[in-house]
C-alpha cells in the first residue's frame, strides 16, 4: 500500500482536508478514500441489501381493500376529531351557566353511527351518568337524624341546611342563573336563601307583567295598541282627515296635531290637537288629591279601578274647558272625547303651535299686557267658572295673536276643594315671580295677587302665617260642608229620586 502512487485528485482532495481545520482547534477528521472498485464489490452491495432488509415494516390490514373502506374510515376518524373539539367548545361557551345550549345539531358523528367509541364517553344529552356532575348532597331521612352519640348529626345542622338549600336553587326560574352552587359545596344560611327565594319569586311577577305593560301603555311619544286603534277610528269616521305627528309631550299626556274634518253635521276646526292620556299610571298615583275630593266625580272616584281614573282626566278636562269657553275664557275648544283621547281646537298656525309664555319673546309692552291679561283670566276662572286651575305656571300659559291662552285644566278643582285655597296661592305664587323676573313693575305681590282674585282679605306678609290663615279658611268650610251635606238634596214623598239644589255641569 504504501508504494501505491496516488491519482492527482487524491492529492488534491489530501491538500484541501489538510487547510480545512475546525473553528475550536482540532482538525475534522476526513472519511477514507473509497475507490470506485470497492464501491462496485458485491460484499457492499450485500451489506446494503441486509441492512435494508432488517428495517421494519407495517402490515397492511388485508381485510380493507376497497379504497371506498380507506376513505370511510378516514372520514370517520376526522369527524370523531371534530366532534371532540365541539365538544370543547360547548363546554368554553356554557360554562357555569344554569341554562345551556347544546351543540348537538353541528356533530358529525351520530350516537348510532358511532358505534366504535369508547364507551366511557358520555353522549351530551344523556347527562344521567355524567361523571364530571357533582352528586346532591345526601338529605336526613325521616327520624330527623342520622348516627349515634356523638357522631349524631340532626336536620337542624349547619351544613346540612347549607347544602339542602344551595340544592334546591335548582328550582328557582330558568332565566335565574344560581351557578354550580353544589360543585363549590357551597352552604346557604336560611337567611340568604329565603331573601334569593323572595327576589326570584319578585323578578318572575314583574317579567310576567312587562308584556302586558307594553301592550296596554302609552309610552313617550308612542301609543299602544286600543289607543291607535281609537285613533284610525276617529280618521274613519270623518272626524279627522289625518294625524301628522306628535307635538309635544308631557308628565300626563302626549300631544298630536291633526286635520280636522266634521262630526255630526258639526264643522271640527281645520287644525286639532288629540290629548292622549297616558296609561302607564306612574303620574296619576299621587295626583289622586286633585279628584278624589271634586264633588262632580268624588262617588265614581272610589269605584273604579285605576286604568279608568286615567279616562276620569280625560273626562275633568273636558267638563273644564267647557266651563271656561263659556265664560269667554281664551282656552281649546272641546271636539269631541273618547275615553282617555281629547281633541281639542289647534292654538297655533300651519303646523306651528303657539309658544309657551315661558318660551316667548316679548317686549316690555306685550309683557305688561299679557300680565292683565293674565290677572283678568285668573279673575274671571276664580269668580265665573268657580275653578282653581291648581297647576298654573309660565308653562302652561300660550301666547297666540296677541292673547294669552290657557291650557291644561285636567286638575282645575273648586274653591269649596279641601286644598283649594293652598292651589290658588301656589298658582299666584308662580305668575307673580314669573313677571316679577320679567321686568313687570305693576306686578302684584303673591299675597296681593291672592286677594284681587278671591276676593278674600287676608292680610299678612308672612308666609307661614299667610297659609296658617289659609288652611283655617278651608278647615271652616270643610266643617261647614259636611254640617250642610244633608241639606243640599231634598226628600221627595213621591218615591222619586232626590233632586240636587246645586247646578252641576
């Protein structure tokens, strides 16, 4: 070997290995030369052949020869995949939820196609075996006690009712999410449990009336069903040509514009106003004080139910404005009322209602003279129509063609009310520092303003002492009223209805 002469491309192939060097040092050691001759031996070749033939294989499943099978088979095996990871889903997306959604609908794999699983795995809606649901705690039996001496334990215990209590949350309402209360082994004093009980029992009636509210109140600018109903009615008939919209709303009402059209052989103005009540009755519970002691609606006051107090305003304001058109007061003309909708003339022009008095821009001059004006109106409602407007402000006042109009008598009492006279301070309360603030020097004082229009002379300049005065005046009459109540209608011999001495409207 050693006097072998080497090829050309052996020693350049030694050369190269030789400059080569690691980067830590040491040299890389070079594999052997391999002649072609020695690749082309038959002892390589059969020392390959032997070490591909010890490499192991896999049998193929004789039994699967149809490519139809193979393909089956892998389907099937996607699809158990797929079903696995809905399955983790629908647990990440129900999570301690009392009421959860099922993903059945979106499996691949059917219960009775899935013939092949395993059969520790708990089909989803079969939640009888359910390893991972927590078991019930066990109840005391009938005697009222479990174990001996000390070992005892009552249905009084603790953690007893604890657990009894956490367990039955199970049968509060669907929509009530109590959690896995039994999971957490967690323990309800009675206390809680009652008060959770009481809250649930409360929520359950209140959703159970939301649909009925929804249905039967008239909302803010919105009407429920039987009102729009009353409304396509009044079109139908004539009454009115159309309904444009809403105007204006309110504590009480909902105000709409209209096109008047003729009633009863009766021109109805060309432009009306419906004053719908509202029926949610949220504004009329503590507004009774104005009715109930009216004596033109006193006895159907305490018979009827409160959805038709509603159509009891509709009707006082009606009987109100009558009053006042009579007298000449400037106020809506009535058209026509059904039930708790009031159409009424249109204070305003083209669509475009009068502004409040609030809202109104006038000059000294126009402002002094809706101040008479107003002092006269006031006047002449307390004295002529016997009415105390009870709610009087700069609100409720509208300036129209040079004249101040009045509006919203749904709660005008009489004088003869309990509270009549503590109204009709409040209301001179409210003009006098209305134009008092508007620059208005021949403004009456609230306590002048009070006597020019009752007529009474009640002379103080305090306040407390003048509503002390006040309320014995309407305690006086009170007692005065009920000495005399049997005397304002007259016996009949005949068997006929007794008649009333007083004139009504």
């Amino acid at each position: 070997c050693k006097n072998v002469s080497l090829t050309s491309g052996d020693r350049v192939y030694q050369s190269f290995m030789s400059v080569f060097q690691s980067p830590w040092g040491a040299p890389v050691l070079a594999p052997a030369p391999c002649s072609l001759a020695d690749v082309m031996s038959e002892q390589l070749a059969r020392e390959l052949h032997e070490e591909i033939s010890h490499t192991p294989t896999y049998p193929i499943n004789n039994t699967t020869s149809s490519d139809l099978m193979l393909a089956q088979m892998l389907q099937m095996e996607f699809d158990r995949e797929f079903d696995t990871q809905l399955r983790r889903e629908e647990r990440k997306f129900n999570g301690d939820s009392k009421v959860s959604i099922s993903f059945e609908n979106y499996r691949m794999v059917h219960p009775y196609e899935d013939s092949d699983s395993s059969e520790d795995e708990v089909d989803w809606q079969d939640t009888r075996h359910d390893p991972y649901k927590a078991d019930k705690p066990t109840t005391i039996p009938k005697k009222g006690f479990v174990g001996k001496g000390k070992n005892i334990t009552t249905k009084h215990d603790e953690e007893v009712c604890g657990r009894k209590n956490t367990a039955r949350m199970d049968n509060f309402a669907p929509e009530v999410q109590v959690g896995d209360g039994i999971g957490m082994d967690l323990k309800l004093s009675n206390h809680v449990y009652n008060a959770l009980k009481r809250h649930c029992d409360t929520e359950q009636r209140r959703s159970a009336r939301l649909h009925e509210k929804k249905e039967h109140s008239t909302a803010e600018q919105a009407v429920d069903p039987r009102t729009r109903l009353l409304m396509y009615k009044m079109v139908n008939a004539g009454i009115l040509e159309n309904i444009n919209g809403c105007i204006s709303t309110g504590k009480e009402s909902v105000v709409f514009h209209a096109n008047g059209g003729s009633f009863e052989e009766k021109i109805v103005p060309e432009e009306c106003v419906l004053k719908v009540f509202k029926t949610t009755l949220n504004e009329f519970k503590n507004r009774d004080k104005y009715i109930k002691d009216d004596y033109r609606f006193k006895d159907r006051f305490s018979k009827l139910n409160p959805r038709k107090i509603i159509r009891l305003w509709a009707e006082k304001e009606m009987h109100n404005l009558s009053r006042m058109k009579k007298a000449g007061i400037p106020c809506p003309e009535v058209v026509i009322l059904k039930k708790h909708i009031l159409v009424m003339s249109f204070i305003g022009k083209d669509h475009v209602p009068a502004p409040k008095l609030k809202d109104s821009t006038l000059s000294s001059e126009d402002m002094k003279k809706a101040y008479y004006q107003v002092l006269n109106i006031m006047q002449r409602l307390y004295q002529d129509c016997n009415l105390v407007h009870a709610d009087l402000s700069e609100y409720n006042m509208l300036w129209h063609d040079g004249q101040v109009w009045f509006i919203d008598v749904s709660q005008s009492i009489e004088p003869t009310h309990p509270h009549g006279l503590e109204f009709l301070f409040r209301d001179c309360r409210n003009v006098a520092k209305f134009f008092q603030k508007a620059g208005v020097a021949e403004a009456l004082n609230v306590f002048e303003l009070f006597n020019t229009v009752s007529g009474l002379q009640i002379n103080s300049d305090n306040e407390a002492d003048f509503l002390a005065q006040i309320e014995a005046l309407e305690k006086r009459n009170e007692d005065h009223v009920q000495k005399s109540g049997k005397k304002i209608f007259t016996d009949t011999s005949d068997g006929s209805p007794p008649q009333l001495n007083t004139d009504d409207d």
